[in-house]
C-alpha cells in the first residue's frame, strides 16, 4: 500500500510529526498561517485606483509589451547555503535560500524593478550559482537573465551578485538556479507580479508549487544521468521518491535504502475555503522532470491564465501543468462550511513522462467550520482524469484574452530533437545532432556585446543567428518516445500548433493562437512556435527537464546581434567574472554536464 493510498483510506487526526522547522526551515508556505495575497501591493504610487494605471487591462493590453514603469524598486537580499530539512520526513541536505524550502517569495507589482542581491554561501563542497526569473522578458536586461555561460559567469563561492529588472510581464511563476541541475536540489521559489485581473475572485490564495521530489542529491543523480550509459539505461531516466504540494508530503520510511533520519507523517500541505467564496490558486510546477495531473476534489476549476498570458475563461476538472509551467485557476467553494476535501497532483504515467516512485501528492482543504486537524471523508471524490498523458490541454480551448495575431515569419528554423550514446558511452540530447555544453568564463551575451558573434570552433554552443529578422518560427520535431516541456527565454510566444506525427502545416486559432512560455512537445510528434523578434540578446531556447538540460538539450537563439552591441551591460556583469575566474583559479568546477 503507498502513502498516498493510506492517506486517503485514513480516520487518523492529520496532525504533523514534525514542525514547520523541520520540515521546511523558515518557509510558511503549505500551512494555514501563510499569507492570503492583495490584489496589488499597495506600498506605492496609484493612479486611478491602480498602481499600473486604470486604463490598462487583460483585454486591451500586452502583460509583455504595454508596462508601466511605477518607479517602485522591490528588494530582496537572499543567501543560498546548505541546510538540512525534511519536507516528506526524510531528512536530507538541501540548497536553501534565507534557510527556506521552497525559497522566499518574491512579490511586485506589474512595471516595479525587482532588485536581488544573492549571496553564494554553498559549502563543503563549495558550487557557484546563478538565479533565473522565470518568464520574465528581460527586454534590454539579458544580462540579470541568470544563465551561467549565456548572460552572466557564475557567482562564485564567498562573493554575491545583485539582479536589477522590470516585473514585465505580470501573473504567476517561479525563480531558479540555471547553473548545472541545481535546482533539483532544493534551489528556487515561487513569484508573482500582480497585474490586471482577467476574471472576479474573493481570495487569493497564493502559489500552489507542485514538484517531483529526489531523495539522494541532485549531484548523485546527476553523475548516473550523463555517466556511461553501460547496460544500466534507466539511469538515464530516474525516479523520483515523491510528489509534494507547496513543499510537503508524508513518505513511508519502512521504503527508506539508506541511514537518513526518516519520520513518518511528517505532515501535508493545508488550505482554507470560504462557502460560497471564489478563490484563485496559482499552481506552478516547479519540478525537476514530471508532467503533473492537478485536480481538487468534488470542485470544477476555471482556468483563466497560462504562464504569463491571460486568458479567456474555460472550465476544468483536471489540469496538466508540466515542468515550468503555471495555471492560474479559479475555484468556487461549493461546499459546506464543514466540508474536507483532497486537493491532488499526480504525475503523469508512460513511456512518454518520467518515472514516479510515488506519483500522487496529496493536500487537505478545510472549508471555515471545519476541524484543521480532520481528514477528508469518503465523501471526497476525486476527478476522472481522461487527458492525455504526453501532452499539454488543448490548444483550441488556450484562447488569449487580449487578441493577437501572428504575421507570416520572417525566418523559419527547422529542429529535429533526438538522444545518441557518443563515442565515450554517454548518452547525450541533441538539437539538429549537436548537443550542448557552456562555458562559464565565456558568457556569450558578453562576448557578443565586444562584437564577437560566430563560434565556428564552438558547434557545442549551438547558436543560432537570426539576424535582424522581425518574426521567427521554429518546427520542432521530436525523435524520441518522451515529451519535453519547451521553453524560450525574453519572448512572449505564439504556440501554433503540436501533436503527435507530422506537422500539416495548420495552425490552430490562427487569428489568436495560444501564447505562453512553455510548452510540451509530445513524444515522437512537432511543436511549432512563433515570436517577434524585438529583444536583442543570447536567448535560450530549451528543454526544461532538468537532466534533458544537463545532457544537452538546448540552443541559444542570437538575436540581432549589432543591435546587442547597444545593450546596457553593467560593470558588475563583468566583476562578476573577475570573481568567478579567481575562484577557478584555485578551484577546478566539477562541471560533468551542459552546465545548465
């Protein structure tokens, strides 16, 4: 019998065995006490009753393209070192930040400058680290982008970097390390700029994070991913041990390989609901690999944003959320004031997801007169989920609120994605046959601002030039049995079109398609995307499985190159190199991967 099926056929008191502390250091996130979110943050300017304006909305302007600029600066100060927390009971060291898991939340307002200073305190052994805002544009800002060997070098050990950008566009997402397959081990947090809202709600309720979850250290796991392949191929494909909601889940020690300290029940996620109240949840997967089924039980939600789009309102009793990528969801309390139920995220099963130990995370919401201690009763039923498991919900049903329609591209960029075991026995993932692999002390934004564009003896940083083109659409076909959430950086994106088998060539709502910054390319089928290219810089362009990353699968898009010749690059981008080329000096990085 699995945890999660015990939980569900339990009459035991949910009461935590451990305390927050334990579990999630000095994280409040998954408890009753978290925070309810504004509709803005209100510790500023507002004109016309909002800080971005009144005359702006979801209908008739561009969260990318139409920011104000209020004048706000946002500042967090945050120290990533090792810690020890046991967010399922396991008690294992993890890459925290302020002592936190999941990280800190980061809160602005839509057009506000988000300023964050990061602290490299990662000991013994001693790791650099960068930090990625998910999502954000970055227009005229690649260099705070976050991305060892693109934007920026490595923070090194003992020094810190300060990240300055515009909270453009608005809605809800998360921040990570990009350096190496980090964040698998504890690094990132949940964001959200508050923006014009698409639809009526009464409370919102904050981020919901959904994550798969890894025992053993991401470094560990790391070594056996790109290692020599041998006759071992699931290594290539781990599982992982959990699935946790908002960072917590209860795990079954008897289960338990190793000598860690393991406590049962070491306690699940809780939310509260008002009857008759509508409540917005935020949900964002910030997962290593897993396609994840949301649902709650015995509630429809209504959908009404993806990423950083808003969107016309469409009903949903399952959700697919894959790595990266966020929902916004509305949900009408429709119980009584007593009523317990499950909220679910199960990871999706097949050849065409990744492996799951223990697929289905678990959470409880108490509707006002219930007992926060109580345990749902049979009562709560969960949804039939009848998705499919490779792919994203239909792209008919992603109509954007504010309409936009593609222009014929000016450049076309064909992409075949597949794997091979290279000459040395490792398994490696390619773009157009050629995989990737950085180099930190060579960030390519840098090189490309002292005018330095063609790397004709650099294939494996897989650049593509598109020049001064306006538009660029990219086919992506992919040769492999496994579905991969694509994702692109410094761009608001047209989703055209994906399914299984070839492209025909038909795009779907081609007079407003679908729009987001990530998107599944389903097992052995094609994904087309569009953009307008009006963001000069080194943008990546990648799978955002984080072993798929580490193993290569990424290119980096150069876009306008003279015009990144004008770009506004700060002289601690390049004190930061200083910094990071002592550090190697003394210290040779252990770099076994892509180095994303």
């Amino acid at each position: 019998m699995t945890i999660a099926t015990t939980l569900l056929q339990s009459t035991t008191a949910l009461i935590a065995a451990l305390s927050q502390h334990s579990t999630n250091g000095n994280s409040q996130l998954g408890t009753l006490h978290a925070p309810k979110l504004p509709t803005f943050l209100t510790n500023n300017p507002v004109v016309n009753g909002f800080p971005w304006g009144g005359s702006k909305n979801a209908w008739n302007s561009d969260g990318y393209y139409d920011a104000p600029n209020t004048g706000v600066v946002r500042s967090y100060d945050f120290t990533v070192a090792r810690g020890t927390v046991a967010p399922d009971g396991y008690e294992k060291e993890t890459l925290l930040i302020n002592g936190q898991y999941p990280g800190p939340l980061i809160e602005a307002n839509w057009g506000d400058t988000i300023q964050v200073t990061v602290h490299n305190q990662i000991t013994n052994p001693p790791e650099g680290t960068t930090l990625h805002w998910h999502g954000q544009k970055q227009q005229n800002s690649e260099a705070y982008d976050g991305v060892p060997s693109v934007s920026m070098c490595p923070i090194a050990p003992g020094s810190s970097y300060t990240y300055s950008f515009q909270a453009n566009p608005y809605g809800s997402s998360w921040y990570h390390s990009h350096y190496s397959s980090q964040y698998a081990g504890g690094l990132w947090g949940p964001m959200v700029i508050h923006g014009p809202r698409t639809a009526v709600y009464d409370v919102d309720l904050g981020p919901v994070t959904i994550n798969d979850y890894f025992h053993r250290p991401y470094f560990e796991i790391l070594e056996d991913v790109v290692g020599v392949i041998g006759n071992d191929p699931a290594k290539v494909r781990p599982a992982s041990d959990n699935n946790l909601i908002n960072g917590k889940m209860n795990f079954d020690c008897s289960t338990s390989t190793t000598s860690n300290k393991c406590t049962n029940n070491a306690g699940v996620s809780k939310f509260q609901f008002t009857s008759g109240k509508t409540h917005l949840l935020r949900i964002i997967n910030t997962g290593t690999q897993a396609i994840q089924k949301f649902s709650i039980d015995n509630h429809m939600m209504t959908v009404i944003a993806n990423d950083f789009v808003p969107v016309k309102p469409y009903n949903a009793t399952v959700v697919t959320v894959a790595v990266g990528q966020r929902t916004d969801v509305l949900v009408k309390a429709t119980g009584k004031p007593t009523d317990i139920v499950w909220m679910r995220s199960n990871i999706a099963q097949g050849q065409c997801t990744e492996p799951a130990n223990q697929p289905l995370a678990l959470a409880s919401i108490y509707y006002e007169h219930a007992n926060t201690t109580g345990v749902p009763s049979a009562n709560s039923t969960a949804q039939v989920d009848t998705t499919d498991p490779c792919s994203n919900d239909d792209l008919a049903e992603q109509t954007p609120s504010m309409s936009r329609t593609p222009t014929a591209p000016a450049k076309t960029i064909n992409m075949n994605v597949d794997f091979l075991v290279n000459a040395t026995g490792h398994l490696v993932w390619t773009i157009n046959n050629q995989t990737f692999r950085g180099d930190y002390n060579s960030p390519l934004l840098l090189l490309a601002k002292g005018g330095n564009t063609s790397y004709p003896t650099h294939p494996e940083w897989n650049v593509y030039n598109v020049g001064t083109s306006s538009s660029v659409r990219v086919i992506i076909k992919n040769s492999t049995p496994t579905s991969h959430p694509w994702h692109f950086h410094g761009h608001e994106v047209f989703i055209l079109a994906a399914g299984t088998g070839t492209w025909d060539g038909t795009i779907v709502n081609p007079s407003n398609p679908a729009r987001r910054d990530v998107q599944l390319l389903p097992a052995n089928g094609y994904l087309v995307l569009q953009w307008n290219s009006d963001n000069a810089g080194v943008w990546p362009f990648h799978c955002h499985i984080a072993w798929h990353l580490s193993g290569g699968l990424y290119a980096n898009i150069l876009e306008n190159p003279a015009g990144i010749k004008d770009l506004p690059i700060p002289s601690t981008s390049y004190q930061v190199c200083r910094d990071w080329a002592a550090f190697t000096g003394n210290n040779l990085p252990n770099q076994i991967d892509s180095g994303l």
